[in-house]
C-alpha cells in the first residue's frame, strides 16, 4: 500500500516587506506615460523621473507624497508652540504660593510675616523664583508637594527628551528610583566614551544591558545601534533648545539645574550629549524650527515633535530625488508609514518596483554616446498601445479586439494538404476529421471504435493536417513621410504625429510583415529615420519644409523593390518652403518660391510614374496648403486627407488598411 504524503502549512502573521497580495505592477501604463513624454521631446530619463513624480490615479507619485509630507510638517509648526513645561511649571508655582499664603495668613507668628514679605517679593522671571524658593521653608503641606512637583516635572521632562516613556515611567518616582536613573547614565557615559575612543565594547554593551536594559524598550543589539536611537533624540532635544527665544533658553538653564533637586541629572545629560554628538556629528544638532501655534508641547512632546519633523525634512529630500545618485530605494517607507499611513508606504514601494521592472525588463538601451533611449521592446509595447487606441477609433466602439493571425494572405473557403514548409493556418475542422476517418479506417474492429475513442482519444498523425488556402498579396514598398518642422510643435502635432508614425509601424511590422515600411522626416532638409530615433527626437528651432528633398529619398527606397506596390503617405502642416539646390544644400524661402515648388512638383510626377498610391494628410487650415495638395492630387491622381490632430492616427492607418484591401488579388 502506497505511503501518503502529507504537506504541512504554517501561517503567521505578514511581516512587512512586498505584499504578497498587492496587485502586479501595470508596466504598460508606466510605459505608455512614459512614451508620452518622450515624444513631447523629454529623454528616456527624465519621462522616467516625470512618470514617478506624476503617479497614476491609482497610485500616488513622489510630488504627492512630498507635498502631503510638507503639509505635514507646516502643520505641526502651525498648530503647536513649546510653552507646555513653562506653562505647567509657572502654575505649579502659583499653585504652591497660593496655598502658602493661605497657610501664612492662618499664622499669627512673626515668622509668618517675614515669609510673606518673603513670598510677596518674588522676582517675576519662573526661573528665579523656583530657585529663590528652593531653600525656602514651606509652611503647607500642600504648597511643599506642589513645589517638589516642579522639581520632578523638569527631572520627567529633561529625561523624556532623551529616552523613550520616561516621563510617565518615573511618575511618583522616589530616590531610589532616580538613582537608578543616576548610575545608569553614568555607567552610559562610561560606555559611550569608550566608543569614541575606538574600543571594542561588546561586553560593556552587554554588561549595560543586562544591569539597565528596561531604560531602553528599543531593545538595541549593539553600541552602534543604542547610540543611533539615543542620538537621534539627543540631537532633537538640542534642536528643541535652539528653537527656544533667547528668554526661555535662559528660563529653561536656570530651571534645568533644580532638576530632582539638583544639578547632577543636567550634567550627566550634558555630557551624555557631547559624547553622543561626537559619535554621530551628521545629525541636525544646530537645526532649529519656528512654532507659533497655540497648542503648548513640554520638553519631551516637543522633542519628540522636532524627531517628527527631521524625519518629514528628510522624507521630502528623499521623495524629491534631486540630489546626486538619488534611488527610489533611498526612501525610507518605515518613516513614510509612520508619518502618512502604510498606503503612503504602499504607494512609494510600487513606484520602487515599477522603476525596477522597467530597467530589469530592457525597456530601455543605451546609444553609442551613453544616452538612454526606448529600447526595441518597449517600442514593441508602446506601439501596440497607441495602435490599441487607433483601432478603437476605426472601429467607433472601445471592445475591438486588434489581434490577428495569417497575416500572409486572405482565406479562400478552400484546404489542401499540408507540404514542408507550409506557414498557412491549419483547417483544424478537416485535421480532425481527417484523423478521426483514418483511425476508422485502419482498426481491425470499425464498430468499435466509437467507444475506444472516447476512452483514449483521436492521436492526429501528420497525413491527417490540412491548411486553409489563402489569396497571396502583393508586397508593398510604403513610405511615411512626416513634418518636423518647428510648426509642428507649436501647433501641437508634435506628438500625435509621432504617435502616428508608431501606430503604423506596430502595424506593419507586427501584421503586414510582407510590406516595407520606411520612414522618411523633413524640416529644412529631409533625412530617413528609424522609429525609435523619430519617438526620441525633440523638435528644433527651425523654419522650412522640404517636401522636395523628401521625395527624393522615397524614390530611392521605392527602388529597392521595384515589385512591389508604391504607397506614399505625407503628413504636413505647412506648403514647401525649401528645396536642395544642385550643391546639396537646402535653400528656405517664405512666401514659397516658384523655383520650390517647380522642383517639389517634379518629384511628386516622377513618384506618380513609380505608380504609387499617394495620400496626402493635411493638418491645420492654411488656404495655401490646402490650394497647392488639391492641385496637386488632381494632377497625380492622389487623395488628400484633412483629419483633425486627434483623428491623424486613425487616418492615417485607415488609408493604409484602404490601400491593401485595394491591392488583393
């Protein structure tokens, strides 16, 4: 008998990192914005960076997130304000002359009368009538406990700045406890000093933690990562020394020294500080920030609120990416989370992972000058997205399904046998009959073999394949010739017309893949360009439209393939204004000269002699232009086209697809 096997789960509780459950990042959409901006004339890089900064409408991008991080922070500087311990202390202290001048005023002694003049003559700085008072001999019981709070308010306070929950741990504290308080920070120093003198303190580190671990609910494993925490919150507590005004600097040094009664605790705290800021120098120690809200923070709050806003100050910077050798993992998503909830966490980590997967997937290639530009992949993926929508367009409804197959020719209702080297699709209706009629045909037992069949199935054998007979096309040789001249990006027909000039590429290379697509662009002079250099290409301060140098050089690839059907495809939103002369060089003149147009029209005859199919695509209204195409058409037997800029895609592929039903035999 057969062992089963069992398999055993474990299920605990999501420990960060990538979600598991979190939907695939869509690397289409990134790239489709992304080729957007690269048409608009931005480098590979910077669409890259515009495209993280933008996001999506589902997912919040870098300048989002820095400007909720910014607001953030503007709104805890106007909210807030660090009056809180010197308010609390001041009541304090009014509380307890209060009750003393009850007690005193009970008395009917001499020494009752002195100690009012006493109490009625306090300065009016809190400061200086905490210390004044410091030795005075308290008549009420009550008085003497309010004041004795003073004392251990600013002792809580100055040690909450510095250690996490400190304030409320040593609440009713009595001296043993601040004594253990006392040898920790002293055994601390120790422990500190010996790191910045480079020695190895793994056993002190140990020793400390053993004997005062419970100060630190961090739970530090080493010197390094104890000294980060307590740096970090040093460094604010400086920070909020600084942002203090001039007179509450000087309150709180006065105050400081009657903490728990003595000034021992501030000067273990002193140089707790210095050896800390030794340690870690790059910190914000001399940052200060400027309050003037009215919701009061004491010592420990409002360091606590100087640790928020370092870490909303540093999150902008990261989420910026301006710096020098800028990453998207440079973000810190734990602080993000903390400041702006785990979605902001969330969002930041996709835009990490989509900027990982565009790279990872070669999205992107390197020129020969180190220049980063579209890669043939994504050029594949960006065309088949532009040419998704055209489709639509031609379609008039949004669920047009654009894929096909058998693009060699069209189906003629008929089959034949299947020869080596046959790449028409199979007539899978008479493969299978085929196969099922010989199995028939070859079994000893015919009545049988219905049930055999349906136990084990037809096995379909290579005599049994058939393919569906298709009509051959004609090969066509096809030349798009597109206006880069200034005109067109400040009408804006910049980008619809590169988006064009892809959509008809994706088509031909991915469907039609008989036909020879060649790409011609003209400004003042006319050159051939491939497609990923033409979606690259950023317009140029530059007059002149040389249609006459254009045709020349779709002559020539028209003669590369003197077989196939001439398709001629112009897209223009101006009349010829330049020519070559006989040096080679291009001559602009406006209005157009005779001479340009003289020429232009001489190429246009001998293209129409090729017998090509020439369509013209007209852009914009000038009377000129569309005066000169229309005679021009009827000279040649030509079409001339007038989309708007949103329907030029859709013109320009249909005119194609038009052309090629034309051409089937």
């Amino acid at each position: 008998m057969a062992r089963k096997t069992f398999h055993r789960s474990r299920y605990q509780r999501y420990a960060g990192g990538p979600d598991p459950l979190a939907p695939p990042v869509d690397l289409r959409e990134a790239l489709r914005d992304i080729g957007d901006d690269v048409m608009a004339g931005a480098s590979p890089q910077r669409a890259l960076r515009e495209f993280l900064r933008r996001g999506t409408q589902d997912m919040r991008g870098l300048d989002k997130l820095r400007e909720q991080i910014n607001r953030r922070r503007q709104e805890m500087l106007k909210k807030r304000n660090l009056d809180g311990t010197f308010a609390e202390i001041r009541e304090l202290l009014d509380r307890a002359v209060l009750e003393e001048r009850k007690q005193l005023a009970r008395d009917l002694d001499d020494d009752a009368r002195f100690a009012e003049m006493q109490i009625g003559s306090l300065p009016p700085s809190t400061a200086q009538a905490v210390e004044e008072l410091s030795e005075y001999n308290w008549r009420s019981p009550q008085a003497r406990e309010d004041y004795d709070k003073i004392k251990d308010l600013l002792g809580r306070e100055l040690l909450d700045q510095r250690f996490a929950g400190m304030k409320e741990a040593l609440e009713g504290a009595d001296e043993g406890d601040r004594q253990r308080v006392s040898e920790m920070l002293k055994d601390l120093n120790e422990l500190l000093d010996a790191h910045n003198r480079g020695e190895d303190t793994s056993d002190k580190f140990e020793k400390f933690m053993d004997e005062h671990g419970d100060f630190f609910p961090e739970n530090p494993r080493s010197t390094e990562e104890l000294i980060d925490s307590l740096a970090q919150r040093a460094a604010a507590a400086q920070q909020f020394y600084n942002s203090l005004t001039p007179e509450q600097r000087a309150e709180l040094d006065q105050l400081a020294q009657q903490a728990f009664g003595s000034p021992e605790l501030m000067s273990q705290l002193a140089q707790m500080d210095s050896s800390l800021r030794q340690a870690r120098p790059g910190l914000n120690w001399d940052d200060a920030q400027s309050f003037s809200g009215d919701q009061p923070m004491g010592l420990g709050e409002g360091a606590a609120a100087l640790r928020d806003i370092s870490e909303l100050e540093a999150l902008s910077e990261q989420l910026s990416q301006q710096y020098a050798g800028a990453q998207m993992d440079d973000i810190d998503l734990d602080a993000l989370a903390r400041q702006l909830g785990d979605e902001a966490a969330v969002d930041a980590r996709r835009l990490a992972e989509l900027e990982k997967a565009l790279s990872e997937e070669g999205f992107f290639d390197r020129t020969s000058d180190g220049q980063l530009r579209l890669s043939p992949k994504a050029m594949r993926q960006l065309g088949q997205s532009i040419f998704r929508d055209i489709a639509e367009q031609l379609s008039g409804r949004g669920d047009r399904q654009t894929r096909r197959s058998g693009a060699l020719g069209e189906p003629t209702g008929a089959s034949r046998e299947w020869e080596f080297g046959d790449t028409d699709p199979w007539d899978v209706t008479r493969t299978v009959s085929n196969a099922v009629l010989r199995t028939i045909s070859e079994s000893d037992e015919p009545s049988l073999m219905s049930s055999e069949m349906a136990r084990s199935g037809v096995r379909i054998d290579v005599r049994d394949v058939e393919v569906a007979e298709t009509e051959a096309r004609t090969q066509a040789a096809v030349v798009l010739l597109v206006d880069t001249s200034f005109s067109m990006e400040m009408e804006g027909r910049w980008t619809p017309m590169k988006r064009t000039a892809i959509a008809l590429n994706h088509l031909i290379s991915t469907r039609f893949r008989s036909d020879e697509l060649h790409l011609i662009a003209f400004g003042r002079y006319a050159r051939s360009i491939d497609i990923a250099e033409l979606t690259g290409l950023q317009p140029r301060m530059e007059q002149g439209t040389n249609l006459h140098h254009a045709l020349l050089l779709a002559q020539r690839h028209l003669r590369r393939f003197p077989n196939a059907q001439p398709v001629v495809l112009v897209v223009t939103d101006g009349e010829p204004t330049a020519h070559l002369d006989p040096s080679g060089e291009p001559f602009f003149f406006y209005p157009p000269h005779p001479q340009t147009i003289a020429l232009t029209v001489r190429e246009l005859d001998h293209v129409a002699r090729f017998g090509a199919q020439v369509t013209f695509f007209r852009l914009g209204e000038d009377p000129g232009l569309a005066h000169f195409m229309d005679q021009i058409a009827r000279r040649i037997g030509g079409r001339v086209v007038a989309p708007d800029i949103d329907g030029l895609g859709a013109a320009v592929v249909g005119d194609y697809l038009r052309s090629r039903r034309g051409r089937r035999r």
